[in-house]
C-alpha cells in the first residue's frame, strides 16, 4: 500500500519500519568488530590485507550509495518506490552472508573481496531504500526524530540479541572469532526475510512522483550534500563520526582482548554498551524535544569529548573499570547517529517544500556516502597503523602495539567530538515556528 505522508505512526507501523535496522546490526556489528579478527585469525590473511579488502568493500559501498538512491527515487512500480530494491537486496545479502560468515580457512582474498563487494551491494539496496523510506515518511518535525530514535532503539535493542551468543560462549569456556560470526551469521539468515516481510506488509510509503532519472543527475547524486551550506555542513560531521567510530570498532577486539588482556569478553562488553543506549537514547530525544536537535547533539558530542579519553588510562585485566567505559559509551552510542538523520530529513523535507523534488533518496544516499568514505578509511587507516607497528592478532602483551590500540580507541572519538561540537555550535539550525517544543 502507499498513503499519504502521515504526522504520527501507530507503534504497529513504527516497530515494522524499525525491524529492517534490528537485523543491519547483524551485519553491521561483525563487519566493524568482529570481521577483522575473523579474517586474519580464522581464514588466515594478513591484517594489512584485511585492510584492504574493507577498504575496497567500502568504497565500492561508497560509489552505489548516490547511484541507489537516484534509482529508488526514479522507481514507480504498482507497490511504490522503495519496496521493490529492497525485496531484491535482500537476497543479495544473504547470499553474501552465507559465503562470509561461514568462509573456509584458507579463502583467498580476491574471494573474499569478491563476497565482500556483494555484501555491500546487497544491503546498500535494502539501507538505502529503507533510510529514504522512512526520513520522507512524516512531515511531522519531531515524528521524523521519533522514527530514527525507533529505529536506533531498535539497533540498540539488536545488539543483544545478536552478541548475546558470542557472549554466552565467552562465558562458558571461550568461543573463537569463527563461532561468533557463524551464530551471528545464522541470526541474519533467519531474522532477515521476516523482517523485510513485516517492513513490507505493515508499513505504508508516503506517496510521491519519481523524480527523472538522467545521467546528470546520477552525476550530481555524488556531490549534492556539498553543494548546499546546511547539508555541507551536517556531512562533515557524518564524515567525522563515522571514522571514528570505525576505527574504533576495528580495534575494539583486539583493544580488550590483546591490550587489556581481558580474553572473551569483547561480546559481553557491547551488551552492557547496548543496554545503557537503550536507558540513554530517550533521554537525549526528549532534550531533543523540549529544546531543539542542535542543541541535544551539543550534548552528546561533550559528553563524548569527555568519555573518550578513558581507555588511556584503563588498567590491564580490571573487568568492572572496563565495564563501566563500557557504559559510559553506551551513555552517547547511537544518539548522534539517530539526531543527524532526523537533521536530514529535516533539511530534505525543507527541500522539498522549496521545490526541489522528492529525492529523500539521493540525500539519504549521499550522506551514506560521506559515512562510507569514512567508515572506509577508519577502519583501513586503524589496522594498517597496527599492522606497522607489529601488531599480531591473538597476542598479548604491553609495548607499542598495545600503547598504539589504546591511543586508536581514545584518540579517534575525542578528536571526532570535539571538530564536531564546533561545527554545530557554528550551524544556523533551530526548530521551525510551527514546530513548537514542549514545555
């Protein structure tokens, strides 16, 4: 069905919508954390190679995130827009899930760039068209942050579920990289197709014409955020968040197990991240609410800024002290994520109403294109640094290496909070007159 663009959800609308992000994390999470390990312990390539590959993945993720979303703006079938890429990434991307959780020892890494390439395209289908589904969904100014906050609740609500097996077999005797990404692996493969299929029969899309698909268009697809002031600006920030987070996600593994020389409990750490986001994120939505997203971002980043300097001075082999950064991450996890893109669809809709067209779209996909180039050399730039300094996957130890992982993991979101604290605290963005805040 299509409908008109509604000002509230009813929760049956809104937890369908949500539930193609609960199963993301399933891909998310291993890509950032636990594949690293994965591919350079269990199938046996070099960390610099492992380097690489996420690299290529992610810039090839980068170059059809605009070309996607141009093509599910330009689509008009009999069941909408954004419906039709999403039932066909799917299978794409369990496919590649198939081939990558569950690769051999020995693959080689032209496979495994080749599956990599696969991955990526398939869910860039199912993200893309699912993000500008829902940022154009609402006309509403505060529904549009109650989406993306479902959505990151959602994720937050995942990441349990999703670890809670590598967590369990940490705590009962150990699990390899290989055994976490199997279970995760089978988690996607059942999660996935139910997922879309409730996204699908539940949730309507807001109606609106294609917009003309031309090469020009598909040219201007990859700098449109950088050629308007607002979006430049929100970009950049997209940019700096998500290298942060993707450098330290690459080394997060290897930050607890290796330099905090605390074995099998990587898992187990991110449910107690996952759970205080849960706690946290209505609280930063309801700051949101009674002020404006500027100004409840400018808390994140501070609290941010002032969080990320712990792993510096963490103790080796001390559970509770790393547990509690833990959940002082999970105090700011996810909400700069869920407040920038409720920004966005704030900017495409003001777009929109200026005449510029329904391209939530191409906006969606080039802000994921800013956040895959980041998320690209985030990653790329963390494990090359590890690699030249010696660093060895599975050994513990003190030194450089483990000075190198603990400098990564401070280093990346302090820097990254702070540029953005100062480009917010520069960008001329308020609540709209009619969108009033609550008292």
């Amino acid at each position: 069905m299509a409908g008109q663009r509604l000002r509230r959800l009813s929760w049956v609308q809104l937890g369908a919508l949500s539930a193609p992000a609960f199963v993301a994390t399933g891909y998310l999470v291993p890509m950032a954390v636990f594949m690293p390990a994965f591919l350079s312990e269990h199938v046996g390539l070099p960390l610099a190679a492992v380097g690489w590959i996420l690299l290529i993945g992610r810039l090839w993720d980068v170059f059809n995130d605009p070309i996607m979303g141009a093509l599910t703006d330009a689509t008009h079938t009999p069941i909408g827009r954004r419906r039709p890429w999403i039932l066909a990434g799917a299978p794409l991307a369990l496919l590649a899930t198939w081939k990558l959780y569950f690769a051999a020892p020995g693959m080689s890494a032209p496979w495994v760039a080749a599956w990599m390439s696969v991955l990526f395209a398939g869910w860039t289908m199912v993200v893309v068209a699912h993000g500008a589904w829902g940022a154009e969904l609402s006309d509403d100014y505060d529904e549009r942050s109650r989406i993306f906050g479902a959505k990151t609740m959602a994720v937050a609500l995942s990441l349990p579920v999703f670890v809670l097996g590598p967590a369990i077999l940490e705590r009962t005797g150990g699990a390899s990289p290989s055994q976490q990404m199997a279970l995760m692996g089978w988690t996607v493969i059942i999660a996935l197709p139910l997922a879309v299929a409730a996204l699908i029969a539940f949730t309507p899309e807001a109606k609106a014409p294609p917009v003309r698909l031309s090469w020009r268009g598909l040219a201007e697809a990859f700098g449109l955020t950088f050629t308007k002031r607002a979006f430049a600006r929100i970009s950049l920030v997209y940019f700096l968040v998500g290298a942060a987070e993707a450098a330290g996600s690459s080394v997060f593994m290897f930050l607890v197990r290796d330099a905090l020389r605390l074995p099998n409990w990587t898992a187990s750490f991110l449910v107690v991240q996952a759970l205080c986001c849960l706690v946290s994120l209505p609280i930063w939505l309801t700051v949101s609410r009674r002020t404006d997203k500027r100004r409840a971002l400018l808390g994140v980043f501070t609290l941010m800024a002032l969080v990320a300097p712990i792993p510096l001075v963490l103790p080796a082999g001390d559970i509770a002290a790393f547990a509690a950064y833990s959940a002082a991450k999970g105090l700011t996890w996810g909400a700069e994520y869920t407040l920038l893109r409720s920004i966005v669809a704030d900017l495409v809709a003001d777009e929109e109403r200026q005449g510029g067209g329904a391209r939530a779209g191409v906006f969606y996909a080039s802000f994921n294109l800013t956040y895959g180039l980041a998320q690209a050399l985030g990653t790329a730039l963390s494990l090359w640094i590890l690699a030249g300094m010696g660093f060895r996957a599975g050994e513990a130890g003190e030194g450089p290496a483990a000075d190198g992982l603990r400098v990564i993991a401070a280093a990346a979101p302090f820097v990254a909070a702070v540029l953005s604290g100062v480009v917010m605290v520069r960008l001329p963005l308020a609540r709209p007159p009619a969108a009033q805040a609550e008292p």
